[in-house]
C-alpha cells in the first residue's frame, strides 16, 4: 500500500511540474528580438523569408547588410 501512495505522489509532482513548465513556455517571448527596441520588422519579406526565420532562425542577406545589429556574419539567431 505504501509504494502505491508513494508513485501516486510521485506522478502528482511531476504532473504540476510539467504544468508549471508549459504555463511558463507559453508565457514566454516569440524569439523575434534581436535588436534593442524589442522586435525585428519583417515588413518586406517574402512569406519563405519569414518561414525560414521562423523555423530556422536565419535572417535573410539583404536584411544583414543594412543592419547593424545582426554583425556576428552567420545569419542565426540562436548561433545553431
């Protein structure tokens, strides 16, 4: 009886974890920031420009050379 109290528990608190966890995931920020006024004006792009930002985080090439902030020459944002 008592290990079946203990994994009740045990799932319990991994279940308010996990719930913690997504709240806070969702909370979260979109990941479009990269300069200092908060977000990356995708006014312009193409809609494949804007997917592979999205789901790649690579910034198109036109849009590296007349910005200053993006200078690191990879095109990533995460650096991945």
């Amino acid at each position: 009886m008592d290990k079946k109290i203990i994994m009740w528990v045990v799932i319990g608190i991994l279940f308010l974890v996990a719930l913690y966890l997504v709240f806070q995931a969702g909370s979260g920020s979109t990941g479009k920031s990269i300069s200092s006024s908060g977000k990356l004006d995708t006014t312009g792009w193409t809609e494949n420009e804007i997917m592979n930002y999205e789901m790649h985080g690579t910034i198109p090439a036109r849009v590296q050379e007349s910005s200053s902030s993006s200078s690191s020459g990879s095109g990533m944002v995460g650096g991945c």
